[in-house]
C-alpha cells in the first residue's frame, strides 16, 4: 500500500479493549492519522465534520442501530464520499449472509478474530479497487453523470475482472438519469450470465419507475421467497403494493422485514405509517413509540414522529398518553425547525379528543402564526395540518397551507391527496379555486422567463426563474424551466460554470421532486452536449 501516511482512518468500535487492539495493528501498517468514534452517533458527528479515506466499523455497536444500518445512513444520507471506503469487523458468521443480501454492502468486511496481517491484506486489495474506481467517483461527485458512465464502460472493458461491479454503477447512474429501458438492458445481461440479487432489486426498480407494478411484484415476490434475508427487497415490494392500493398487503410485508431488521428507524416510520392508513392503531402506537424511542438521540430525529404517535394513542383514547407524548416532543425536539408546528398539531388533535374546540383552534393559531417554518415539514404533515385548520374553522391558514403544498409539490399524487382532503370536508370549490391560482402563478412566472428568452435577455431570463425558484423552491416545473434558462444563457453566451453548477443542482431536485418526468432525459442530454461543445469540465 502506497502512501500510508496520507491516509486517515476512523474505527468505529464501542469497546475500549478493541480500540486499543485496532489503533495498535493500523499503527505498525503505516497509518497513524487514526481517530475514534464509541457509538454511530459520535460517528456521524465525525464524518459530518470531515473525510476519511477509511471507515473501521464493528457490526455490533450495542442496542439499537448496528454497524449494516449506519453504513446504509450514510449513504443514503450522502454523509460519505463514494471513495470512503467503509470496512465491517464482525463475529457474527451469518454476516456473509446478512451482506449478500444487502442493497448497499460495505468495500469489504472481515471477520474476528482479526490478525494484522488479514487486515493489511484486506486494506491493501479494498485501496486498489478504490483506485480504479475512483475516477468513476470523482465525475459523479462533480456531477458529471455522463462522463461517469463512458468512464464505467471504459472500465468494463480495462477491468474484467471487476466488470459486473462497473456495469452495476453504470445501471445506477443511468437510473438517475431517468434511463429507465437503458438501465434494465444493463440489469438483465447482468443476470443472463449470473443470477445476482441485488441485480434483480435493480430490474425490479427499473419496471416500478415506469410502473409496471404486476412483473416488478413477481420478481421482489420471489426475491423475498428465495432469500428471506433480503430486507430491501421487502421495502421494494411494500412500496409495490401501495401503488396498487393493497395497503394491508404492504402493512404485512413491512411487518415480516422489520422482524428480520428491527432496528432501521426508516422502515419502522413507514410501517407505522402505513399501520396508521389501515386504523391499527395499537400496532402503530407500539411501532411509532420504538421510532421515537430510537430516534429520540439520533442524529436523524424528526419531531413528526412524535405526531403520528399522538395520532395513534388518541385513535385508541388513551388521552394521558398522548398528552405525555406532547411533552416529550417539546422537551426533547426543543430547537428543531418543525417542532413548533408539530407541537401545535398535536395539541389541537389532543384538544379536539378531549372536547376542547376553542383550546384546539388556539393552539393552531399560536403554532402557525408564531412565525413557525413550513417548509420543515413533509408533505403529509402539511397536509394533517391543512386538516386540522380546515377542521377547527380556520379555513384561511388551511387554504394557505394547501396553497404550499401545491406550489412546492406539484407532482401528481401530492395534487390528488390534497384535493382529496378538500373532497372530504365539503371544499370542492375551494379545491378548484387554489389549483387554478396556483397554476395561474407557475404559468405566469414560467411564462415570464421564456418571454426574455425569447428576446434574447438571457440575463434577464435566469434573473426571472431564479426569483421565481425562491418563490416556489418545491415546485418541479418552476425547477425544471429555471435549469432550462440557465442552460439557454449557457448555449447562447457561452460556458459558465456557476450557472452550469445551478443548472445540475436544479434538475437534481427536479429529479428527485418528480422521477417521472418526461423531460428529464432531454435536459440532461442537453446539459452534456453543451458539456462537450464548450470542453467544459465541472470544478470539484
């Protein structure tokens, strides 16, 4: 291993007696930038605070979450880089099993008792494929997803013997590009020499983004059946059923993964929403209480938690509990964005519970009007409080609110749940009202942009969608018209890579706010031909 020194290194261990073994063994390899995190808590305050080339985990870091759900926090989160490579010491002989069937696995993982000299070699043969990986990594952090990909077939062809690894990179990034029929061909040749299975959660994910429902159910069905350790392949299947609306068929699916894997908050929350849906509340207070207890010290807590708890415990009319529930939230969620208003929901569907209708309508208008941010919450909270406004007559916060949602989250099933919540009450006509306002704005800003455009301002077009996103920062449509400004002003006037680095971010979000969009594919394809007509490379 070349450079040793420049290396630096974090282990992850809750024992002391191991710290001290491990400091002692990457010391005589040549590493001596080591620093130390006792729990995942202190380590993602760590790697939030800087890089490390190299993570140490143990798999066993006590109660709660395990070394397998940090690595996927992290990674998911985009806490680390691609090129960190993240190393798991277990003594657990089933992990083998446990990895292989994980959608996102570690670099390596290596089992105790650990010598030195299994570590160095382990070290040594991770570094290399780093290595030649990395220029890979790099194009994808600059946001280059183009160039990533020629660089993955590049490799394919220069690293045979790493070339499934190369082609599932290539199947990811071409997902993210919206490539959908691209990615699948990639998946199944995968499949056609070697029956993987975190290639056939891929294809599977390929057919949901277009939404053939009935053959990705088939194949997660008998991924589940086949290896019942394959918990992301239930998540895939649960998500599934709830498009086609067979909500307790996904209330099971999620039940028999968070058996296996009882401790990822993130499935836990979904299952105790969807216990929710279906009116389980006992089972949704015991799930949505383990999310809370869990996720009271992490460092990916969320008031809302605490909301849909009350929702549970009062769906039962077990009043003091949801009252004690309101005071933990307020004590131990004090100084987070959402708490505020989630403190005023709570309240208000605790009070309507209790028969107190003034002290509901009053706790909702403290919480909103004391300058309280919505944008902190999800839209399903916005739209429990848009409910609970509607419900308690204070039907201009409610509409408000709606408004927000459907500014900041104009994708199509977030507009037909909140008409649907107007429906409900009786508000038809106040449905339709705010959808044509809102849409009256989006036409009139995007309008506004494409008119200078037009005239040739492309100054003035990028000023006009830029003023128009920080108007309607959630909202798909003004997101994508403002990337396309940006890119015009690029086509016309020449590179510029502040306005190409907005213009990336832009179609991220939009990407991320609206999947489906068919216009996604031309504008990225867009972006890299300009990438090449002007030999543009994005700055790190």
């Amino acid at each position: 291993m070349a450079d040793l020194d420049r290396l630096s290194l974090l282990i992850i261990e809750a024992n002391q007696g191991m710290r001290g073994q491990l400091r002692s063994m990457i010391n005589n390899i040549g590493i001596n930038n080591v620093q130390f995190a006792p729990s995942a808590g202190v380590a993602i305050g760590r790697l939030r605070e800087r890089r490390f080339d190299i993570i140490l985990c143990e798999y066993n870091l006590g109660e709660g979450q395990d070394g397998q759900h940090l690595l996927e926090d992290l990674r998911t989160k985009e806490i680390i880089p691609l090129d960190t490579l993240f190393i798991m010491i277990t003594g657990e002989r089933s992990y083998e099993r446990v990895v292989g069937a994980a959608e996102l696995a570690p670099n390596d993982y290596i089992l105790k008792p650990l010598t030195p000299d299994t570590l160095q070699f382990r070290l040594a043969r991770a570094l290399e494929k780093r290595d030649i990986f990395r220029p890979v990594y790099r194009l994808i952090e600059k946001g280059d997803a183009h160039e990533a990909i020629d660089a993955c077939i590049s490799g394919r062809d220069a690293q045979s013997r790493y070339a499934i690894d190369f082609m599932r990179l290539e199947a990811e990034l071409q997902m993210a590009l919206g490539h959908t029929a691209v990615a699948e061909e990639i998946y199944r040749e995968i499949l056609e020499s070697k029956t993987i299975p975190w290639a056939r959660l891929g294809l599977a994910k390929t057919l949901f983004a277009r939404k053939e429902y009935a053959e990705a159910e088939e194949l997660l069905a008998a991924l589940v059946g086949e290896n019942a350790r394959y918990i992301d392949a239930y998540d895939w299947l649960a998500r599934v059923r709830e498009e086609g609306g067979r909500i307790d068929e996904a209330r099971d699916t999620l039940a028999a993964a968070v058996t296996l894997s009882p401790h990822r908050i993130g499935r836990l929350r979904h299952l105790g929403n969807v216990l929710l849906a279906v009116g389980d509340h006992p089972a949704a207070e015991r799930t949505l209480a383990e999310v809370v207890r869990k996720g009271k010290y992490s460092d990916f807590r969320d008031p809302e938690d605490h909301v849909r708890l009350v929702r549970a415990q009062l769906g039962q009319g077990r009043v003091g509990e949801a009252e004690a529930t309101i005071r933990d939230l307020e004590r131990s969620m004090d100084g987070l964005p959402a708490t505020t208003l989630c403190s005023a929901l709570s309240k208000a569907l605790y009070f309507n519970q209790v028969g107190s209708p003034d002290q509901a309508q009053a706790a909702l208008q403290s919480g909103i009007g004391a300058d309280a941010d919505v944008t902190s919450l999800s839209v399903d909270m916005k739209q429990e409080l848009a409910k609970a406004c509607l419900d308690n007559h204070l039907e201009a916060e409610g509409s408000l609110l709606v408004m927000d949602i459907l500014r900041n989250s104009a994708d199509e099933r977030t507009v037909e749940t909140t008409r649907a919540l107007l429906r409900a009450r009786g508000r038809e006509e106040l449905s339709d009202e705010l959808e044509q306002r809102v849409h009256g704005e989006v036409k009139s800003l995007i309008a506004a942009g494409a008119d200078k455009v037009r005239s040739g301002d492309y100054d003035g077009a990028v000023q006009e969608m830029m003023s128009a996103v920080q108007k309607m920062p959630g909202n798909p449509h003004v997101l994508f018209n403002a990337a396309l400004a940006l890119l015009r002003h690029i086509e016309n006037r020449g590179w510029n890579e502040r306005l190409a680095a907005q213009a990336r971010g832009m179609i991220g979000r939009t990407r991320k706010l609206d999947p489906a969009n068919p216009r996604l594919e031309a504008i990225t394809d867009f972006m890299h031909q300009l990438s090449k007509k002007y030999g543009a490379r994005p700055v790190a």
